[in-house]
C-alpha cells in the first residue's frame, strides 16, 4: 500500500523526462501496431488532460531487453487504474514478441513501487461506489499473476520502496534484485486492510515463521536482509545498477542461467559498516518461536511471557512487536493470518482467489476498518491508534471472520468476480519463483540431518557441510547462510574419541 511520498528526481536512468507528445512518438515508433494499441490510447487521453504532463508508465525497448518503468515517483509509484491496463497490454505485447528476450521492471525515483491506489478505492466506497475498488483489486491481481506466468525472463530492480502492490508486480518474478535502498513490506494490516497480490502465498514459503511475522506486523525489511531472507534473489549495489541493465541488454539470446550468471557477477559483497539482517541470530529464533503459534492469541501470548523475560536478549523486542500487533486492525490480525494459514497450502491462483474475495469483503462492508484505516493513516494523516471496530483482539470471533471472509455464503462475496487465476490453469509456474534465491532453511536442514540425497553416510563437519553447499548451490551469499543457519539450528559436536567433530541439527 502507498506510504507518504518523497521527492524524487525528474530524471530516468539519468537522461531528462520527455515531454509527453515526444514521448508518446517515441514508443508508438516501437510498436508496429501503434495505431490500435491501447498504451496510445491511454497515453492521448493523459495528453488531452495535461499536454506536459509525463505518462504514469514509460517503456523501452532495446536489443533483447524491453523494460517498463514506473513513472510517478512523487506517488512513489504506486498504481492507478491507467497504469494496470497499460502494463498489461504492453506485457502481453512483449510476451508474444520473437524479439523480447528479457522483460525488466524498474521504478523511477526513490521507490520501484509503494502499493496501490487505496486513497482512490477509499474515497469511492465513501460515497458508496464499491465498484471501482472491486474491479481495481481484480485487474490487479490479474496483471500480477500473467507477471508470475510469464515464459520470458523477467527480472524485477527492487531499487527502493516496494511495498503492497510493488510485491504483486514482483514477487513471483523468476530473478528479484535488491540493493542498498529496497525498503520490502506487506503493511496492510497497518490500514485495516490484509495483506494481497500473492502475498498469501508467497509469504508462507519464506523460511520458518518469517512471513507470518511480515504480514502481521507489517514491519520493514531493508537492503541486503531482503536478499538473505529470500525475497530477492540477488543483490546488487544500486551505483552498479546502470552497467548491469547494459550487461542484461548485449546478452545473446539469454537463458535463466545465463541471466543468473550475469547477475551473480554483479554480487555486492558485505561491508565492513554495513548493518547486519534485523531477523538473523537471537531475533530470527524468537521470531520462530513466536509467530508459529496457532492463532493470533497465541502469537501475542508468546511475546507477552517473552516480553516478560527481562534477563532475555529478545525481550525488548518482543514488547515492541507486542505493541505494534495491538496498534494493527484486530480484524485485519485475524483474517490475515488465516489467509496466510491457507495461502500455504493453495497454488497462487487459488492465494489470488482467496484475496480477490477477501478484497470484495472489504469492499462491500464485512468489516469498517478498511476504510478507516485509510481515512486515519493515509486521507487525514491523523496521529495515534485508528478508531478499529471491534477495537480490542479478544472481541473479534474467529467463526465471524471466517464466515464474512472466507466462506462461500458469505453475503460479502457475491460480488467477487470471475477473474483469469481462477481458470484450470492456474496450477503452476514456467518456472519456480525460488528458483534462483538462496537455499531454504528446510533444504540445509534434510542435508544436515542425512535426508538429502547429496548427504554423507557420515555426519559432516562444519568444513565439510560448506563445502558440499557451495557444491549443491554455487551461489553467492550461500556460505553466510548455512552458517546462520547451524547458528540457529545446530550444534557443533567437538571430536571425541574416534568420532570426529560433526555438526548435528538439534531444532
């Protein structure tokens, strides 16, 4: 969802913003089409508005490369109407290209892109038009599951904010790029709303309870931690940007590997000063042993008695995450975490589906928080706890939430309408959106353990255990990792008689 906005440069990738009748020549010269394309017509209808005014999406197309970049960066990119159904016909465009080798995603300014346009869908269900916010959630959710379909390489530059709807556009792109500036966030339970565009898949493959704790709370993840966490599969010092796109661009006819290899070459290394990950170490176990609890009640009774551990690394920690979850919707709290408690167990189009209803919900009056959680935080930017009905955890019934949300007769849903996810096709990816990220924690783990078919007759030693991970999954990053990982999870068993030192999963 959108967050404040900031100033931004008028420039894109250096070069000074066109005036729009240049640019609308521009792209109509790459389109052999033109005449009947609807960017154009989109594009003349913004023109007849507001002749200096710059379309809301530019596109590029060069070589084997064809790029759209979000343009409003003083919105922080965050999408609008015209900005769907241009993405969409250009994306389906270049996916039936012979030409387009590589589809890329960029924002211009401080932010790839910060949600979308709730204030919009906020004010239309107050003067009781739902319609609108309906059909914006389903072209929504639309054009981020043909994103996550597509055949073509797609690589998303996360170079800054991207929050809500910036994750639908990327989340289940095949490579995810985060630099230095990637702000990473779901906080939609912040607004009274729940977390959608994929989110409730997506978030429930991260490793242990990690999304449950990022949807709920609607906490930030920044630079490199958005890498180790799996949510990026890359990570690139942002000043390096420009010099990879050029090396994406003269790539001959390229593969995934060839992409990823090109990718792997512009690692950023760790700093010496740089800030280590907010959820590695002591916070990521507690995170785990909290946020794995089966309800709501249960994870904030978890940081409670951990709050209450006064001698404990993490107490201090837990009191503030405890106070975050009571500033969030109670409702929100709920509905979120069964879609989440779903979402694990569907295929993204069915996540999509589930959040399309749960999008309606809202819409059509299951619950007043959406409306005002956006009038509060985002409309009069009004300071303090937002007037939540009901207002405390333990007065929202869970059979309620159910029932309103997530049952098919709920009076709430008859709006839903038929969406492209919701086809027989909607079962599986070209290719795994995991693909190229990090190796899981489970995946170390059933290496450790001797599950994996890579695993020694004999226990490994630490050594031993990096090396056959470098062997399994080359990759940058994968060493820091595996030793989080035996941090967390293991012990180190020092040699003792004929035994050698090993390292055994204890968690």
């Amino acid at each position: 969802m959108p967050s404040r906005s900031l100033a931004a440069s008028p420039r894109v990738n250096g070069t000074p913003q066109l005036r729009l009748s240049a640019l609308v020549r521009q792209m109509a010269s790459s389109s052999a089409s033109s005449s009947q394309s609807k960017q154009e017509t989109l594009l003349e209808k913004l023109s007849s508005q507001n002749e200096n005014a710059a379309p809301p999406v530019l596109f590029r197309s060069e070589l084997n490369t064809r790029t759209y970049v979000l343009n409003r960066p003083k919105q922080l990119n965050a999408l609008d109407q015209s900005m769907l159904e241009l993405l969409k016909s250009k994306i389906e465009e270049w996916e039936q290209s012979p030409r387009c080798h590589v589809i890329i995603g960029t924002g211009n300014g401080r932010a790839f892109c910060a949600g979308g346009d709730v204030k919009t869908i906020v004010q239309n269900l107050q003067k009781g038009n739902p319609e609108t916010g309906i059909k914006f959630f389903k072209e929504e959710f639309e054009l981020d599951y043909a994103l996550a379909r597509l055949k073509t390489p797609y690589i998303a530059i996360l170079d800054g904010v991207t929050m809500g709807g910036g994750v639908g556009l990327s989340i289940n792109a095949m490579f995810r790029v985060a630099t230095e500036n990637t702000v990473f966030a779901m906080p939609e339970t912040k607004i009274g709303y729940s977390p959608d565009v994929g989110a409730s898949f997506f978030l429930p493959r991260l490793d242990g309870a990690l999304g449950t704790y990022l949807g709920l709370t609607g906490e930030s993840l920044r630079g490199r931690e958005v890498f180790e966490s799996g949510i990026a599969t890359h990570y690139v010092a942002s000043h390096r940007i420009p010099a990879l796109l050029e090396r994406l661009n003269n790539l001959d006819k390229p593969t995934p590997e060839m992409i990823n290899d090109a990718l792997e070459e512009f690692h950023s290394e760790r700093l010496s000063d740089e800030p280590r990950s907010t959820v590695a170490g002591s916070r990521r176990k507690a995170v785990d042993m909290a946020f794995s609890g089966s309800s709501v009640e249960d994870i904030m009774g978890a940081l409670s008695e951990l709050a209450n551990q006064h001698d404990h690394p993490e107490s201090g920690w837990a009191k503030e995450t405890l106070e975050t979850l009571e500033q969030r919707s109670p409702t929100s709290l709920l509905v979120a975490f069964e879609a989440l408690r779903e979402g694990k167990q569907q295929t993204l189009g069915q996540a999509l589906s589930t959040e399309l209803g749960i999008a309606t919900a809202y819409c059509t009056g299951a619950s007043p928080d959406f409306v005002t959680g956006v009038k509060a935080l985002l409309i009069d930017k009004a300071q303090g706890r937002p007037a939540w009905s009901p207002n405390n955890i333990g007065d929202v019934s869970p059979s309620n939430v159910l029932s309103k949300f997530f049952s098919r007769n709920s009076p709430f849903l008859r709006e839903v309408p038929e969406a492209s996810f919701m086809d027989s096709e909607s079962l599986s990816f070209p290719t795994d959106p995991m693909k190229f990220s990090l190796v899981s924690e489970e995946e170390i783990g059933r290496l450790v353990r001797g599950e994996h078919p890579s695993s020694s007759s004999t226990a490994f030693s630490l050594e031993e255990l990096l090396q056959k991970a470098q062997e399994l999954w080359g990759k940058q990053g994968v060493e820091a990792k595996v030793m989080d990982v035996v941090s967390r999870r293991c012990e180190v068993v020092p040699k003792s008689g004929m035994q050698e030192a090993h390292v055994r999963w204890i968690h």
